[in-house]
C-alpha cells in the first residue's frame, strides 16, 4: 500500500512563462480586450480549424449569446440534456425558453438520439448538445433529427477542447460552438470562454453583442485610429475577455497537444490499473473512426456489486486525501427546475447514472504515482 498523500481534484497548468506575459500586459497599460485577445482567438479558431472565433468571459455568456442570436420566443422549446452544469439551462430560461430535458446514453452520458426523437412538439426550436467528458455526441444521428424537424444545434463544448468526432475537431462543425476556460477545464484563462462558428456575419453579430451591442470595441474606440464616436446598434451585454486573460490562454495554446499527450498517458494508467475491478465501468474511448476524446474528466461507475455506495466512497477517499467530485447533479431534479418544468419527469438513465459516478482526478501535473495511488484506494473500496 502506498504511503497517504493530498490529492486535488483538479489543478490548472500554468506554464511558467505565463508570468512575464501577464507582466508585459500591465506593463502595456492595455489591460481589457485587445491585441492579445485577439492573438488568443486566433490561435485558438487555427489549433482546431475553426473558421471564426469570439472570446468571452465565460462558457455561461458564451451560451447566452448562442441562444441571443437563435432567434427563440418566449414560450419556444429547445432540448438539453438534464445531466450537464445548469449554466447550460440558466441560459435558456433567461430569454423565456422552455427547457425541455433529455436523457442520455449509457455509454457516452451524452444525449440519446431516440430520446431526442421522442420529446419534439411544434414548438421545439432547437437541440443542446452536450460532449460530456470530452466524449462526441453521436453528432450524426442528432444531426439527422435536426435537419428533419428544421431544428437548430447548438454545442455546449465545455468539455471538448481537442475532441474529435469523425475527423473533426469539435469547433470545426456547421453549429455553434461554446467553449469554456473556467479554471477545471483543459484550457484556461482562470474565467473565459470562446464561440466559434463558420459563418462571418453572425460571429459579427455575437462579438457586437458581447460588447454592449455597440458599433466599435473599446479597443477601436481607445486605439490612434479609432473614434470617440459609437453607436448602439441593438441592447447587448458585457461579456469581452481581458488580454490579461488571454496571455494565461496563449501560453497554454502553445503547449496544449502535449498536456493533452499527458492526460491521455494518465488515462491509460487509470484504465489499466482499474480495468481488473469487476465492481466499475470505465468510460472508453469513441468507437466512431476519427473521434477522440479529450479526457476533460475521468468518470467511473458503480456497479450494483460494489462493496460501497457512491457517497461513502466520497467520503472514504476524501479521508485518504483524494478529493473527488460527481457530474452531473441531474437538473431536472433540482429545486427550480422540478417546480417549473419537471414535476413528473422521469429520466430512468440519468437517474440511475447519477446515483453510481464519481469524476477521479486527472489533470497534467498529475503524476503517474498519484494515479497509482487513487487507483489503489479506489480497488480497496469499491
Ligand atoms: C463548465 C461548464 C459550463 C460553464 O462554463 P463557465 O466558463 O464556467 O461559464 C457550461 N457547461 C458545461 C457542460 C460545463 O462543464
């Protein structure tokens, strides 16, 4: 048995040249949305062959401006996954959209296509799509659904910077695309987010209404060439990024392909050390030829056999150091959603999964002992 050590549940990687970066910024005295804001869009949109980008605050504003230009009314449906953070539902409802909750799949914990099917009305407007984990949806069933009833796709891409389904990096498809930077996730600026989408005039549109709906960014208007003068074209919000976070995003951009070499090395010690344990189901990598996951999260499963329930075993690990935590609390389930929307909704595969996960540590600077270590409690316990 190995000897007690801490171990967080997650924990950025900050390259070391990060800090004379953000010090180059202040030192610019440009410190909001500018030149490396810029540099930080575009490096992102060339890594996964997007064809336009906008960085934001935060996956959440990212989200509410993909929903702002979809054109939804008050008292429209979309459907989204009930198991997913309630960001990606928040948003809806702030602009009078009826969520309508999906289940999932067993083998991906992403939506199920034939549940989809099953939940359409005339007032369905649209379809969420989660990639959880870093696993792909099965992007071309739910594709099909969408082109048959006229339905809109968004992507909730949180999870999937450097997934791949069939070839493609997520980012690089014909939807809406919304990335998050929050400090868990693979890339990050500490807070921020990234939309992407193929089309120019709408990625104007979003960009304008990350910045009050005005004419001009800030940067324009500051800039020698710019103009004092603006006008507001329509009620936007504030959701720019700062340069500031955008050198913290840069400098990972350019190790990124190696941090996620790493998580993939962690991985396969994970599924290795736990694949003999008869009591777990370890999630896998796509079947489809192309796809990749980008292992944002490690989530295992409970079987019926296990020695020990979901929430001891938190407990039991938390007490050996290791920090763990449970995606997703289902939100059709929660206070204000079963009130409003779900009263008697039953969602038997997002029920039964969320009662037997745990998400196990996995970031870069995790070391292949600290995996052997988890591993071994966890075969002790489960
Ligand atoms: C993290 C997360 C978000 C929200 O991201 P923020 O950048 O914190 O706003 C949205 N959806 C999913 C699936 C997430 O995991």
């Amino acid at each position: 048995m190995n000897s007690f050590r801490e171990i967080a549940f997650s924990k950025p990687h900050i390259p070391g040249t990060t800090l004379g970066e953000i010090d180059k910024v202040l030192n610019s005295r440009w410190i909001t949305t500018g030149p490396k804001s810029k540099e930080f869009e575009q490096g992102f949109c060339r890594l996964i062959n997007a064809k336009n980008g906008v960085a934001v605050c935060s996956c959440t504003a990212a989200l509410h401006l993909a929903y702002s230009v979809s054109n939804f009314k008050p008292g429209d449906e979309v459907i989204v996954p009930s198991f997913t953070f309630c960001s990606t539902i928040n948003m809806l409802v702030h602009l009078g959209v009826k969520p309508v909750f999906c289940d999932i799949l067993e083998e991906s914990f992403c939506l199920d296509p034939v549940d989809i099917e099953s939940r359409i009305t005339p007032r369905t407007k649209a379809i969420v799509v989660v990639h959880f984990a870093g696993k792909p949806a099965p992007m071309k069933e739910i594709t099909r659904i969408a082109k048959v009833n006229k339905l809109v796709i968004i992507e909730d891409a949180a999870h999937a910077f450097l997934t791949k389904y069939k070839g493609r990096y997520i980012g690089d498809s014909d939807n809406i695309c919304c990335f998050s930077f929050y400090a868990t996730k693979n890339l990050t600026t500490a807070e921020g987010g990234m939309i992407t989408y193929k089309k120019k005039p709408l990625i104007d549109k979003i960009r304008m209404l990350s910045m009050h709906g005005i004419s001009k960014h800030a940067w324009n208007r500051y800039s020698k060439s710019g103009t004092w003068k603006y006008k507001v074209l329509m009620p936007g919000y504030k959701y720019n990024i700062t340069d500031i976070q955008s050198v913290i995003g840069l400098e990972q951009l350019k190790v990124a392909l190696e941090s996620r070499r790493k998580r993939l090395l962690l991985v396969n010690r994970y599924l290795e050390k736990l694949s003999s344990n008869k009591n777990l189901i370890l999630p896998t990598n796509p079947s489809d030829k192309g796809s990749e996951h980008s292992w944002h999260l490690f989530t295992i499963r409970l079987k019926r056999t296990a020695k020990i329930d979901r929430d001891s075993l938190i407990e039991e690990m938390k007490k050996q150091g290791i920090s763990t935590s449970v995606h997703f609390i289902p939100n059709h389930q929660q206070k204000f959603y079963r009130k409003t929307y779900s009263k008697e909704l039953r969602l038997p595969v997002t029920e039964k999964v969320y009662k037997s996960i745990l998400s196990l540590p996995l970031y870069e600077d995790l070391s292949i002992s600290d995996v052997d270590y988890v591993a071994s409690i966890v075969n002790g316990l489960v």
